[in-house]
C-alpha cells in the first residue's frame, strides 16, 4: 500500500505536467496565429471598411438632397489623386518619371483606369434597377473571380482553409443579408431587376479584373505609380463621362454649405481608401482586403441606425463576428505566391487585360 502511493502521485503529477505542456502548446500557437502583423491587418481592413462607410453615408445624404451625380463624386476623388501622387510622380527622374511610365505602359494603366471608373459607374448604377438585398448578394461575386485571376495569372496557391474562410465570411454577408430582411431593409428599385443585377456581376468582374492589377504593381512596382497614374487617367476618364452624362444633373444641383460638405466628404473617403488600400494589398492581398470589406455594410448599418434610424438587429452582430473570423482564418495561414522575377510586369498586365478586357 505504501509503494503504490508514490506512484499514484507519480501520475498525477505526469497527468499535470501533460496538461500544463498542451496550455503552452495552444497558447503558442495562438501566439503564432495573433501576431502583430494579423492584428494590424485587421485593424486597416476594418479603417477601410470605416472609409467605405462614408462614402455611403454621404451619398445617402446626398441622395436625401435630391442630388445623384455619382460620376461627378467619383471625378472629385481622382482629381485629389491628380493633385497629389500624379505631381510627386511628375517630379521623379530615370525609369520612374511620369514621362517615361507614359511611353512604356500608358495603355495599360489606361485600361486600368477605365476599369475602376466603370467598376465604380455600375455598381451605382444598378441601385437604380435593383434592390440593395441584390446587390449586398451578387457584389459578393468579385472574391471568387479574384481567386480564380490570382491563381492563373499571379500564380497564388490557396489551401483548403483559405476555401473555408471565404465560405465563413460569405455566411456571415448572408446572416446580414437576412437581417435586412428580416428588418424589413430590402430597399431599392425593382424596376428592371435582371439589368441591375447584371450590371452588379459586371462591377464585381471589373473590380476584381482592376484589384489583381493594383494587387501585381504595388508589390512589384511601387504605389506611387500606380496611384499616380490612376489620377492621371480616372481624371481624363470620368471627366469625359462626366461632360457626356451629367451635364444637366450637375447644373440642376442647388448649392449650399451642406451639399458642398457632403461632396466633400465623400471625396475625402475616396481619396483616403485609394491612398491606403494599397499598404493593406501590398501586405495581404486582393482578396483578404475584399474580404474585409464585407463588413462595410454592417458600419453602414450601425451608422444609419443613429442617422436614419434603421430598425435594429442581433444578426448584424453575428454577421459582423462571422466575417471577422473567416477574415482572421483567412489570414492565419499564408498564401503560395511565387517570385515576382519569375514573371514580368508587363506580360502579367498584359496577359489579364488581353483576356478579360474584349468582355467588357
């Protein structure tokens, strides 16, 4: 009786120093997990979801007003662009001279502009046809599309959990999908439903068509230029739509302080989101940044429940937490991209705007 006690305390004491070593196992590899550079992710992913959240709260504002001039808000914000990184791209000497971008590669950064204008033109468009529940569903389209141009022309390699986080945040969008409903949110025009959804798929095809691209020169090239000539072009771009399309809209505009505050801000946020998104890109990717995104709705939600007074729901919480957690699964484990020397700038812009560009 008196051996089998030192024995049993024996075990005891291997049954606790077995416990204590799995405790420090897991929290090594939360450690692992919740790194700086995760916690930083997040953090900017969700200062551009804040970002896209104005740019909705003014145009609500704005609409409110009676003024739907979307090409002219767009045209605001690349003129800051123009302001700002064109002119320091004006000052630069050698290879990186704005002169000698626009004799090597002016076309492309050329298609490039006109793919995030029109990215921009219809999506707003399509609120004029379709209802929001619509267009919070089917915007979701450009994460697959992105996946699908980063794996052929990038040569990103997802694992399985990079699937399962994406499948977790589309669930968390139809959790606030469905307390839109719920609430009674399914708001916009239904007058040509199939036009609107259309015209969101093809929004979502060209954001993901000009993130691959943003994604591929600001790793591999450097954002200034790409923010430079984003300026640059989205000014001629939207410009010109601007005189074609909303000449008349633009004069009916009755100005005050309030409508010239609400412009903007929405240039403001505009502007923010083009200069840092490309610091979120150039750490994670296209595809994490869209994924973060998902919960700009949610912000616009919580704001319009202070501002419009928009019925409340717990699913929104829900959604929110769902996202961010396919958000950080996302992120947890690297993906497979290889050695931007393995391929040149120029035949990977060239290779994505040969393809997709006849299409739209």
């Amino acid at each position: 009786m008196e051996d089998s006690e030192p024995a049993e305390s024996s075990d005891c004491g291997h049954g606790r120093s077995c416990w204590m070593a799995c405790a420090r196992l897991r929290s090594n590899k939360l450690k692992g997990i919740f790194t700086w550079r995760l916690l930083k992710t997040i953090a900017m992913g969700q200062a551009l979801s804040v970002l896209i959240c104005g740019t909705a709260v003014s145009c609500q504002y704005l609409v409110e007003a009676g003024v739907e001039t979307p090409m002219l808000q767009s045209f605001l914000s690349y003129v800051l662009l123009l302001l700002t990184y064109t002119s320091l791209l004006s000052l630069r000497k050698g290879d990186g001279n704005i002169l000698h971008i626009l004799k090597t590669k002016w076309w492309r950064y050329l298609l490039m502009g006109l793919t995030d204008v029109e990215a921009n033109y219809t999506v707003v468009k399509a609120y004029q046809f379709t209802t929001l529940t619509s267009i919070q569903l089917l915007d979701c389209f450009v994460i697959p599309v992105l996946m699908v141009l980063s794996w052929f022309f990038l040569k990103t390699r997802y694992r399985l959990v990079h699937f399962v986080a994406v499948a977790v945040c589309l669930l968390g969008v139809g959790a606030m999908v469905g307390a839109d409903l719920l609430a009674g949110r399914d708001q916009g025009s239904t007058s040509d439903v199939l036009l609107g959804d259309c015209l969101v798929l093809v929004s979502a095809a060209l954001y993901a068509v000009s993130n691959v691209c943003q994604e591929y020169t600001v790793k591999n090239l450097s954002r200034g230029e790409f923010l430079g000539m984003m300026g640059l072009f989205g000014t001629l771009i939207s410009g010109i739509q601007l005189a074609i399309l909303e000449t008349s809209a633009v004069a009916a505009i009755k100005w005050n302080w309030k409508i010239i505050v609400l412009f903007a801000a929405y240039a403001f946020c505009m502007y923010a989101l083009y200069s840092f998104m490309p610091l979120v890109v150039k750490m994670t990717s296209a595809t994490a940044v869209n994924l973060s995104l998902l919960t700009a709705d949610l912000f616009s939600l919580f704001c319009g429940i202070f501002l419009f007074h928009f019925v409340f729901s717990g699913l929104y919480i829900v959604s929110f937490v769902v996202i961010t957690v396919g958000f950080v699964m996302f992120n947890a484990v690297p993906t497979y991209t290889p050695n931007p020397e393995s391929d040149s700038a120029n035949n990977i812009l060239s290779k994505a705007y040969i393809v997709f560009c006849p299409f739209f």
